[in-house]
C-alpha cells in the first residue's frame, strides 16, 4: 500500500497522487485543510459513488432498502465470549440506549416483512481507539438475506464488484489521475471465477508457528491484522476465511454441523477484513444455547428470542466497512484519512461551531 506524508499535493495532469492533509487528530486544523482539500473531494465523489451503486445492486436483487434509528437497546456486541469492542451507552428523551453498533438485528426483523431481504447504509459506533484499521464511528453498508452463508457469500461478491465496476465506469479517469493505477480495480473485474476461499483450519495450518499471525486461546484461535495480510500475500487479493470457531464469533452467527464451528465468513482485500458475514440461527432454542454458551444473559435479547420463536427462517447477513472499502480504493494504509469530518482526537468540551461542525 502507498505510504503518506503530512502535506498534500493537488491533482495534476501528470498523474502526481493526491495524498490527505493528515490533520484529523486536530479538529480546528482539520476543519480548515479539509476545506476544498483535493483528497476530501475525492472522497465525497468515491461516497456518492457507493451510495448510488448500492441502492442499484440491492434493487436488482429484489431487496428493500429500510430506514431504521441510530439507536438500539440490544447491540450486536455485547459483553461475552466472541464479541470485541463495547457498545456506546447514550440517554435520549431520558431513555437509556446505544448507539447503534450494527443495523444487523432489525435488518433481521426487517427480513420477514421484505421477503427477499433488505439493506441499509448507516454511521456505526463502537467504543474503539481508533488506529490505521479502526475508526470508533464508521460508516457500514449492511443487507440481510432469505438464505444460507453460501447464498450470501454468491451476493457479497457480486456487491463487491457492483461497486467496484461503478467506480471504474463514473471515475476511472479522476482516479487514476489521483493515485497513478488502478489496476487493482481491473483486476477484480477481470476473475471470472469466484474469490479464494479457506476455513479458519486451513488458515490455522497456513499460519500456524507465529503468534504475529495466529492466536490461541481457550475460547478459540483468531487470526490477526498480520495473519490477514499474510493470508493475502500467500493466496491472493480477495480471500474468504470461513468457518470461525463458534466462542471467538458472536452468539447469534449459527451453529456448523459439527457444532464447533460457525456459519460465518470473513472477506479480506486490502487492509485485511473488510466485510464480515454469516448465517443467523433459524430457530430460538439454538439462540438461547449460543446465548448460555457466550455467557450472555437471555434476558438482554428477549425480543430476539421471540422473533425466533414466532418467525423461524433462515437468513443470512454481512456488514461492509465502507471506509476499509475506500481504502483499497484508494490503495491508502491510514483510515484515520477517511471521513470528511474527523472524531479522531475530538476534545471532550463543546467545541467552538466555527471549528467542528
């Protein structure tokens, strides 16, 4: 990936890469150089971008698109074995709630009145430092499906490169000129068979030896942001890792049929995992096994339970970073660069309006 530098250079004919002010962790700085900043511009385009190829992708495949709150009051992330952030407590009207950590839950709801499925693109909130991978607000595109991890694995790679195709199609030429190649996009169009793909055991057997790539605990093994890039450096630019075992991923991804694994399946490309996915528990008793087994208590998800109870199918689900998205777009390294207007390092007093809008 191309390294940054703390100044930028505007866009010009001769294909000089536009790189990001780097000013997010200082919000007064920040709100100044982003103004008419050839990198934000960029961004805003490849966002638009996105938005409208998402609504066109979801639309052909007969999903509806839904409007749901910014808060919930049972978050996909709750304390207990497989999650790996915290959720964001807020009091609106003198109501307890989250910020909504994933639409995933009501897409799920939304599921059994939009038959074929239904997708949303919404800010997300988790209690995270934010680094080079991570962002504690981002933006996710999100659809859950009638059907099973397979159904869903065939509908995210056609997303990828729905989206991938309308930005070579509207901005080639602006982003070539921006970041001098794009022949990383080409490439993705270019396959004419579907992503690499491998279980977590065949990633374990690959990895195994160095605990920079691979970790083990009594929970279960994960695969680090090292372990993902050597996944990629070994295989190729687009792989699937399936099958995590069942205590590292969240209660509600099903149960494999040997039990230890899940119906679940990271995608990585770029800065490493960029969509994460999985099928959800058809009926409510498996909820409340993998709920006793995570160590979370059945009673913060009573609602799920019932919805299980009274509407038992089987869908499917993933959440796409768009930021990380953006990032292999953009062929950059830093996702701190992304959002236009930065949280990054925001002082906690209320900031003057001129400064932080």
């Amino acid at each position: 990936m191309t390294s940054t530098t703390p100044t930028e250079s505007p866009a010009r004919p001769d294909g000089r890469a536009v790189r990001p002010p780097r000013t997010w962790a200082d919000g007064r700085a920040h709100f100044v150089a982003a103004l008419g900043s050839r990198w934000y511009q960029l961004i805003i385009d490849l966002h638009d971008i996105l938005a409208r190829a998402t609504y066109e992708y979801g639309y052909a495949r007969g999903l509806k698109s839904v409007q749901i709150p910014v808060t919930t009051r049972t978050v996909t992330c709750p304390t207990g074995l497989g999650s790996d952030s915290q959720p964001v407590p807020v009091s609106v009207s003198g109501v307890s709630t989250y910020l909504s950590d994933s639409a995933q839950f009501l897409l799920e709801y939304g599921c059994r009145t939009a038959r074929q499925g239904c997708y949303t693109i919404l800010p997300s909130f988790r209690a995270e430092t934010p680094d080079p991978t991570h962002l504690g607000q981002f933006v996710h595109s999100e659809a859950e499906i009638r059907g099973g991890l397979e159904d869903l694995i065939e509908y995210v790679e056609g997303y990828v490169r729905h989206l991938t195709r309308a930005i070579l199609h509207e901005y080639e030429h602006e982003l070539a000129r921006a970041i001098g190649d794009v022949g990383h996009l080409e490439r993705a169009l270019a396959r004419n068979r579907p992503f690499d793909r491998l279980t977590l055991d065949d990633a374990a057997r690959l990895l195994s030896g160095d605990p920079d790539h691979l970790l083990s605990t009594v929970e279960g093994r994960y695969i680090t942001r090292r372990g993902e890039q050597e996944l990629l450096r070994r295989i190729g630019e687009f792989v699937w890792v399936t099958h995590f075992d069942h205590l590292t991923v969240p209660f509600y991804q099903a149960f494999a049929a040997d039990e230890r694994s899940a119906c679940n399946a990271d995608l990585f490309f770029g800065i490493g995992e960029v969509v994460g996915s999985g099928e959800r528990h058809i009926h409510a008793e498996d909820v409340r096994r993998a709920l006793a087994l995570h160590r979370v208590p059945e009673r913060d998800y009573a609602w799920y339970v019932r919805m299980k109870d009274i509407a038992p199918i089987r869908t499917a689900g993933f959440g796409l970073g768009v930021e990380r998205f953006l990032l292999w777009v953009l062929k950059h390294d830093d996702i701190r660069d992304i959002p236009l207007v930065s949280r990054v390092g925001e002082a906690p007093e209320w900031p003057d309006s001129i400064d932080q809008p």
